[in-house]
C-alpha cells in the first residue's frame, strides 16, 4: 500500500519547533531572524542551528503582519529602452538587499498614470514604493488612488513637488549648468538641444537650465527637437531627419543631450547617416553615464549621475531618516572624452 499525498507531505516546522529545540522561547527565535535586534549572539547561534536541522524556513508574511513591516519595497518603472534604468536596477537592488531590503519590480511601461500600480503596491504591504520613470508627474501623483495608501512615495532621479513625495535626485540644474559652462569654454557657438519626452513634470528641467544659461551668455536660445522616448533608435530617426533638411552652414557645432540614450542615437546619426564626423564635425555631449558611453565607438562626454550615492540615501530615507516632502540631491560630475 502507498501513502496517500497527505501522509507523503512532511508537516510544516513552525518557530515553535525550533524554540522546543534551541530551548529558547518563540519570541527569542522571531527575533534571530530581524536584522539589528536585541538578542545574544549566543542565542542567535541556538536558533540557527535548530533551525538548520529542523529545515525550518520563517513566514516572512506572517512575520510582516506581526510588525506590521514587511521588508519589502516595489520599484515602478516605465522606460526600459533606457540603458540608464538597468543601472539604476542594478545599484538599487544591490544596495537595498544589504540594507535588508527585498524588491517587487512593477514594469508600468503601458500605463498613463500610477494609481493601479502603486493600489497594487499598497496591497501587498510594501514599506515604499519607488517611482523611477519619466511619467510619473505631480499631478499625477496627487490624484492616484494608491499614492497615499503607500508607507513611502519616493521618486528616484527625479525632483517631486508633490509634498507626499520623499525625492532622491541628481541636482539637474548644477549639472546642466557644468554641462553649459564647459560647451562655452570649449567655444561651441551653435548648440542644438536632443530633449526627451515633454511630460507635463515640473522637474524635468536639464532643457530649460541649458537654455537659461545659453540666453543668458548670448541673449539667443538654441534650437532644439524633442524625442518621445528616451530611445537610442528614436533619436537616431528624429536627429537624422532634422539634418537632413539643414544647409552644411547652418548645421549645430555641438548636439547637447538630456541622456546618454539620445546622445548614442546622436553619435550614430552623425556618424552613419549623414556621413560627418564627430567631433570634428559635429561634437555631442550626453548625461548619465552609462556602461555604453565609455565604449570606443562613442566615448561620449556626458554628466555622471552619483547613483551609489542616491541609493544610500533612499536607504536612509526607509529606516525613517526623512519625513514627506523630503528632497534629497546630490552633485555629480562631467566625464570629459573625445566626443566634445
């Protein structure tokens, strides 16, 4: 005779079980498993081991009910054509499972608007959820249905004026001011300007920095064209198109771009489709920094992004370091090479 898949299930071990073993009580054994808690490593040590041979793994749900803290953080992102959002990933994941962090990632790519993702988030108990998108706007963010039923509302390399909104950010306006004085220095005269999507945020303002410093230098402001997406390709037809209708003496001298995304597609256009040379034709300068930047096709000048630093400080802001409305910004650096 068989046994029945009933009597073939071995019985769950509970944290009972394993304080029966350690000969401590089940409240010692909870707290074994929480990072920083009071407890001797002696006893820490009693846990482990009865656990270890019981094969007894704890409830993280039941243990987030219990402290009403789950450990658990949802990161909403709409872009992923952008080779900057991967190493955004990968910092912040990193960085938050040291801090003893796990990550849901919500993929919000065909979504107008947040509120069903962050209901979601909220649902599932996250202590934060981290929007990192170029979508994600103000107004948006004041109406969603999830937005304030979240612990946490971080926007991540982005400025929130929302003031339910804790902001971790590069200071757009330090950068794109560097990024300004050096094409002066350099002694670029006819800048063209590759922007991203013009979303409705009152943050996204490297353009508007850009062109306020120019204006204020030469009393002009440089043309620009706008791409919808922050997409190496998109910037390879829109820019490609653009020179195309340009006379050899009105080309730009320099191509200034909102991300490294658009500055690639820049360099490509330049390079294959219009058959000049960079820089020597026409130079490009990007913003991030991205893996892809350093390369030897387009060793691209660019802004680099202190994103180690941003997400240690978004560490910060979930062990409770910063209240609503917080702004967290950081300076970062230009990376000189030898596309201008």
């Amino acid at each position: 005779m068989t046994d029945t898949p009933d009597e073939q299930r071995p019985e769950t071990v509970t944290a009972d079980d394993v304080a029966a073993l350690a000969g401590v009580s089940r409240w010692t054994v909870n707290r074994a498993y929480k990072q920083k808690a009071s407890i001797s490593a002696k006893s820490r040590e009693k846990v482990m081991l009865a656990a270890k041979q019981l094969g007894y793994v704890p409830d993280l749900l039941a243990a987030s009910l219990a402290s009403d803290k789950s450990n658990l953080v949802a990161l909403l992102i709409d872009d992923f054509s952008n080779p900057h959002k991967l190493v955004m990933l990968e910092r912040l994941t990193r960085i938050l499972r040291q801090g003893g962090w796990d990550t849901l990632l919500v993929n919000t790519l065909n979504e107008s608007d947040p509120s069903s993702a962050l209901l979601n988030a909220s649902q599932r108990r996250v202590d934060a959820a981290i929007l990192i998108g170029s979508r994600y706007d103000d107004k948006g963010l004041a109406t969603a249905l999830g937005a304030r039923r979240v612990r946490k509302l971080i926007v991540f390399a982005r400025f929130s004026e929302n003031p339910d909104t804790i902001s971790i950010c590069c200071d757009d306006q330090i950068a794109m001011s560097t990024v300004a004085d050096y094409v002066i220095q350099k002694g670029y005269r006819r800048p063209f300007f590759l922007a991203g999507p013009q979303t409705s945020t009152a943050h996204l303002m490297r353009k508007e920095t850009f062109f306020s410093r120019w204006h204020q230098e030469y009393g002009v402001k440089p043309d620009f064209i706008a791409v919808p997406a922050y997409d190496q390709r998109l910037a390879y037809d829109q820019l490609a198109d653009h020179l195309s209708t340009q006379q050899a003496a009105d080309l730009p001298d320099i191509i200034v771009c909102e991300n490294d995304a658009l500055a690639m597609g820049a360099v490509d256009a330049i390079k294959h489709k219009c058959g000049l040379r960079v820089p020597e034709d026409i130079a490009v300068i990007g913003f991030d920094d991205v893996p892809q930047a350093s390369s030897p096709h387009y060793r691209l000048t660019t802004y680099r992004q202190p994103i180690t630093a941003m997400a240690e400080a978004l560490v910060q802001v979930l062990q409770g370091n910063h209240g609503a409305g917080a702004l967290c910004q950081f300076s970062g650096e230009l990376i000189i090479r030898s596309s201008a």
